[in-house]
C-alpha cells in the first residue's frame, strides 16, 4: 500500500531520505539542491489558475474546479496513473512545493485527494473523476 504525504521545501531536510520526494511545482525552487528531487511540472497548477487565484480573481472551489480538470489530461493524468503504480512497490511518496497551507490551500493537498480516490477505487476512472 501507498503512502502519500504532503511537505513544503522550506522543510525539505526535515523529511526523511526514505521514498520518493516530488517537486510538483512548475519550478525547481533554487534553494534545494538539485537531485534532492523529481520534478514533475506536470502536476502543478497552470501559471494563469495559479496567478488568479493568488491574484483573488479566482476562488479557492473555482481554482480546485480548474485544478482538478487540468489533472484529467495528459501529461498529469499519465504521471498520477504513474504515481499509481508505485503503490505495488510499496514506495513512500512526498509532494512538496512552495505554500505552507496550514489550511490545506494548495494543489498538493488536492493531489493527495485524488491519489487516494485512485488508490480506493483501484484506479478505475478516479482521474477522471477525482470528487469520488
């Protein structure tokens, strides 16, 4: 079974060495020492959905929306099905990006919903469907 945890690279040192540690931000942040680890741009947020929502002319359920019909198409949806099939090995995964969210406002939060509706329905259309 998966285990899918959140983070943000203001505390990566703190995170353990053990699984798989996912920048999934559009960028590698410059503080974090490369190969410390795999960025997949792929399951960031658009630039646009993500400067209007910081920008307040989008809301947080509008940016969530948006979000999760941006993870319903290649290459997101390819990458999450990807994340999938490490549960087979067991691997521990951590996505980390920029926002610390102590509300658990940021797409991290949202792909960890999503990864986890896949893992509950063994991957059978929970992309396509991330609210199940």
């Amino acid at each position: 079974m998966m285990t899918i945890l959140e983070g943000y690279f203001a505390r990566v040192n703190d995170y353990s060495e053990d699984g798989l540690k996912l920048c999934v931000a559009s960028s590698y942040p410059f503080f974090v020492k490369k190969h410390r680890m795999t960025h997949f741009p792929s399951l960031a947020p658009s630039e646009g959905l993500l400067k209007g929502y910081k920008a307040g002319e989008v809301t947080w359920e509008q940016y969530v929306e948006t979000f999760k019909d941006e993870m319903r198409k290649y290459p997101s949806r390819q990458t999450l099905e990807w994340l999938k099939q490490r549960d087979k090995v067991g691997d521990v995964i951590r996505l980390l990006c920029y926002e610390r969210a102590d509300d658990r406002k940021c797409h991290r939060f949202l792909l960890l919903d999503i990864l986890n509706s896949m893992e509950e329905s063994n991957g059978k259309d929970a992309v396509l469907h991330p609210d199940r």
